[in-house]
C-alpha cells in the first residue's frame, strides 16, 4: 500500500520535473503552458499535497520514515514509467514522422509524374 502511494507521488513529481524541463528546453514552450494551464496546475497542487510522502521517503531520519525499500521499490516504479512513456512516445513519432513521408512521396507522384524517388 505505502508502495503505491510512493510510486504515484514520484511518479506526479517526475512529470512535473520533465514538463518543466520542457518548457525551458524548447523554443516557444510556454505555449505548451497555454493549453495544458489546469493540467500543470493540478500536477503542482498535487506535489505540494505529497510533500509529506516525499519527506517521509528521503528526509526523515527517525521511526516514522518509510521503508528504504519501499523508496526503491517506488523510485525504480515510477522512472521505468517515465522512461518507458518516453520510448514509447519516441517510437510513435518516428512511425507518425516516416508514414507522412510516405504519404507526402506519393501525393508528391501522383501530382507530378517527374518524381523519382531515390
């Protein structure tokens, strides 16, 4: 149970942590903020409400700290879901990416019979 709850804390942190790196990384990036503005809002509320949780996994020190194996458990959890969010998405861009070019290529040739591809 403590977990879980560990794991969909971090995994709420990491979010916030990548979409801010987002928004500082890419050119124009506040414009992410301008449609996704409750999303970000609610993702930070909720950080601020698991602030005891965080506290509990890797500040204290005294009896009512959490389990370290449960902060590993938590911690291994919630990267391998972001990692694996990540990879996913990558993948589903470069199919995206290379079935527009095959679209583009062939509404490229039916217009212009000229075209050869390479």
């Amino acid at each position: 149970m403590l977990t879980l709850l560990a794991t969909l804390a971090l995994l709420n942190l990491f979010c916030l942590g990548m979409f801010i790196k987002q928004v500082f990384i890419i050119e124009g990036g506040l414009r992410i903020f301008d449609t996704m503005a409750l999303q970000v809002l609610l993702s930070g509320v909720l950080v601020l409400i698991n602030i005891p949780v965080y506290q509990g996994l890797f500040l204290r020190k005294d009896k009512g700290r959490l389990p370290i194996s449960v902060a590993v458990q938590s911690t291994t959890l919630a990267l391998s879901a972001c990692v694996l969010f990540i990879s996913t998405l990558d993948h589903m861009f470069h199919i995206f990416v290379s079935n527009v070019g095959l679209k583009f290529q062939q509404l490229f040739y039916k217009t212009n019979r000229s075209y050869i591809p390479l």
